[in-house]
C-alpha cells in the first residue's frame, strides 16, 4: 500500500474505517514496531507541509494586500482589478481535479516539490513585469493558481494519512491555521515591502525564497514513500504489538475505479454535497473580503476626511497592514475554537461538526452586515465587527475538511477533496472578487465620479456577501440530515 517512488501508477488504495492508524506495519501476524521514532517523523512531515502551507496562502494574497498600488500601476478599474484574483482562482479550481487524480494514483512527493517549484518560479517572474504588458502579469497569476493547486490537493491527505482520528482534528487543525496565518501575512509582507523600498514588485520576490527552502526541507525530510491506509490490515495495539488482522475468506479487494465512477460515487454522498455547497458560501464570502476589505476600509477613510486620497506613486497601505493583523488572529482563534468545540461537542452530539459550521456562518454575515452599516461613521466598529465576522468564518476551516475525510471513504479522498476545492472556487471566491467589481463598476456608471459614490458603490456591492453567509448556514444545516448516515457508510 505504498506509493511508487516515481510516477509510475500503483494499485489502488483499499478503503479503511475512519480514523484508522497510519502507523508503518509489515504484513504477517504480529510485529513489534518503534512508537518513537515513527511518530517523531510523521510530526515532521507535518511541520514541513505547513511551513509549505503557510507560503502557499502568503503568495496567494500578496495582490490584495497591495491592490491600490496595482490598480494605479496598471490603471485598471474595479471589475479588471476583481478578475484579477477571478483569473488565479479559476486556474486553480480547473488543476485541483487533475492533481486530485494524480494522487490518488502517483507519488504524491514528487508532485508537491514539482509545484512548489512551479508556482515560486512564475511569482518571481511576475515580479519584473512593465505596466506594458499587464496581460501578462494576469496570465502569471493564473500560472501560479495552478502551481498552488497542486499542494492544496495533496497535502491535506497525507496528513489524514499519517496521524488516527483524534491527533488527526488536532493535525488537521494547526495545518489549517496556516490559512489565515499566511493569507495575514501575505497582507503584511506585500504593504511592508512596499512600505520599505518605495516599489510593489519587491512584494513578490520573498515568497519564492521561502518556497525554495520548502521545496529543500520537503526533499530532505520527507520519506520518498508516504503510507496510505489499508482496509484489508486494521493495525490493532495489543500489549505493546501490532496484529494484523488477516482479511476474511470470500473478501475481495475493492475493484479499481474510474474517475467518472469516483465522481458519481460522491455525488450521491449528500454529506459531501452540502458541505461542499457549505464550504463554497465560505469561499465566496472570504474571497470578496480578502480581496476588497483594505480598499473598502481606504475609500471609507476618504470619506470620513481620516486620509486623504492617494495621489503618490505608493500608496498608504496601512490598512492592510492592520487586515493583515486582523486575519492572522482570528484565524489562529477561530481555527483552535472550532477544533475544540468539535472534539467536545461531538462526544454528545454525531452532528456537532455541520452544527458548529452553520452557526458560525448565521453569526458571521450579521456582523459582516454590521460592519457595512457603521463604516461611513466609525472605522473603528467596523474594524471589530470584521474582525468578529472573520472570527467565525475561520472557525469551520478545518471542521469542514474533517467531516470530508470520515463520510470520503481514503481511497476517494485526493478526488473529493479537488471536487470540492473545483466547486467551492467556481461558484465562490472565483466570481465573487469580480463580482463586487462589476457591481461597484455599474453603481458608479449611474452616478457622478465622487468619492462618496466610490465608496457607496462598493458598501452596496459587499451586502451581496451577507447574504450568501446566510446560505451557507443553511447548508450547513441539511448536511447535519445525512451525516450520521454517510459516515457509517464510509466505516463500511
């Protein structure tokens, strides 16, 4: 059951119950194993795929944290500047199947290095890019979506795969804080190097940095195999020893299967459906704000007569510095609650997991929606009920993916996962950036230019993002229907 150390394709990986050991077993009746020295690797595999992780979402948001110097540089309105981030997220749903179906069948190292190199190579080229050729600094943004596709996928299943169900939430958890840990940081990095040398492209010349020493750190410290789960060889501890259990007479393998067969095998998981439509309320919601909130935050400054309007060749971004602040917190707190609130309350309660993500979705849009209302009069309430609204976005990060991988039987877990990473950008975060452009833009086509429009236009867009938070919710809530069901089917 382990994988080829190159890209040959391997047989199959046979379904297992939920949470089972990835502890290393050779097969016969009883062996003694080491808990030691497995366990201290398989926690610096972790270490190294979220030091990845964390790059991977700071180059991701390097854009929006300098959206005002782009906009001016490349003289571009609000529906141009919104397809910008559409462009990278639409190249990155579009790859996250064709990745998901590499590894679930090839070596999943080799593909992870391959697009950590990829996706670090095209941001430092972006990097030297003339306000000339700005269609080719979007084509290069689409690139890297492609490259960050390939990790995303991956990643998270080689961590299912390492640790059982409880250190598994916890694993899952601090992977998962890396999220916003990185998506904050890429706010900072991008406005404190602009900041420092007085020019936005040095914003993109410290990730692929940081991207070759994880692509050194993933060479070095990761095994060229990484074990998946059997069904066939439960690892059963009995004083000290692992048993195997032998597989019972008249049991076949599970056949291998089609990609297309995967896929309508999912399709009939209503837990994986309405999570994911869930998850893509989210992704909606989170894509719009990371992309919009400083700008938002800036005009409703200018309004206000807190700053006045950017006329330098480098703009004030100390609004996404303070987001970037914001981000990382919540994110951290947010992650770590809903963690903990899961483990607790799933001991009384089988649907605890969709109960804690709808709630945090309800509680979310109304302050999002509170945080709209106040920002023509205090900057200050708004900051905080941002802050709040991200809060309780970021609790359900690494819950969602946690109820993905016990109703996914592991076999499917690459291909559910890039399904669901394909539908939750292509209808949310991948439309909903340019989205909030385009309305902004026909606003402010009605209207005589003034500041104030320009910032009305985009307050009115925004409550676009309420809205679908409330959907989420609702999602959330149907999947709470099926899953005590589905997750008994995966056991299975």
């Amino acid at each position: 059951a382990h994988e080829n150390t190159d890209l040959q394709p391997q047989p199959p990986p046979e379904e297992q119950n939920y949470g089972a050991t990835a502890t290393h077993v050779r097969q016969g009746p009883f062996v003694s194993v080491s808990r030691n020295d497995p366990a201290k690797r398989d926690y610096l595999i972790a270490a190294v795929l979220c030091y990845a992780n964390l790059i991977n979402f700071m180059d991701w948001f390097i854009v929006p944290g300098i959206l005002l110097d782009l906009q001016k540089f490349f003289e571009l309105s609000d529906g141009d500047t919104g397809l910008l981030q559409t462009v990278f997220i639409l190249c990155y749903m579009l790859a996250a199947p064709i990745f998901g179906y590499l590894g679930d069948r090839y070596n999943r190292k080799i593909i992870l290095g391959a697009g950590i190199f990829f996706w670090s190579g095209v941001t430092l080229g972006s990097s030297f890019i003339s306000e000339l050729y700005y269609w080719i600094f979007f084509l290069s943004r689409g690139l890297v979506g492609i490259g960050t596709a390939s990790y995303s996928t991956i990643a998270p299943t080689i961590i299912a795969d390492l640790f059982e169900e409880g250190r598994r939430t916890t694993m899952l958890s601090i992977f998962y804080i890396f999220i916003p840990v990185g998506s904050g940081l890429g706010y900072v990095l991008a406005a404190g190097m602009a900041d420092i040398t007085g020019d936005w492209h040095w914003a993109f010349r410290i990730t692929p940095c940081m991207g070759g020493l994880a692509l050194v750190l993933l060479i070095l410290l990761v095994p060229r195999r990484t074990q998946r789960r059997t069904a066939a060889h439960r690892a059963l501890s009995i004083s000290g020893t692992i048993r195997v259990a032998a597989e019972k007479p008249g049991v076949q393998r599970t056949a291998k299967t089609t990609w297309c067969q995967d896929v309508i095998s999912l399709a009939k998981n209503w837990s994986f459906v309405w999570s994911s439509l869930g998850l893509t309320a989210m992704a909606f919601v989170t894509g719009a704000l990371g992309m919009w909130v400083p700008l938002f935050l800036y005009r409703a400054q200018v309004v206000q007569g807190v700053v006045s309007p950017c006329l330098q060749e480098s703009c004030n971004s100390s609004n996404s510095l303070i987001f970037g602040g914001i981000t990382i917190g919540t994110g951290i707190l947010g992650v770590i609650t809903g963690a903990e609130a899961a483990r607790r309350l799933r001991k009384i309660n089988n649907k605890a997991d969709p109960l804690i993500c709808a709630t945090s979705m309800f509680v979310s849009a109304l302050c999002l929606y509170i945080a709209l209302m106040v920002a023509q009069t205090n900057i200050l309430s708004t900051f905080i009920f941002i802050a709040f609204g991200e809060l309780f976005l970021s609790v359900n990060w690494a819950v969602v993916t946690d109820i993905l991988l016990y109703v996914v039987t592991p076999r499917r877990q690459s291909t559910a996962i890039a399904l669901q990473i394909l539908v939750s950008h292509l209808l949310g975060d991948a439309g909903s950036p340019y989205l909030i452009g385009i309305i902004s833009n026909a606003i402010q086509a009605k209207n005589a230019y003034s500041f104030q429009w320009s910032f009305w236009s985009m307050q009115y867009s925004f409550i676009v993002c309420a809205f679908v938070g409330v959907f989420g919710g609702g999602f959330f809530l149907l999947t709470s229907f099926y899953i005590e069901e589905d997750r008994k089917e995966a056991e299975r």
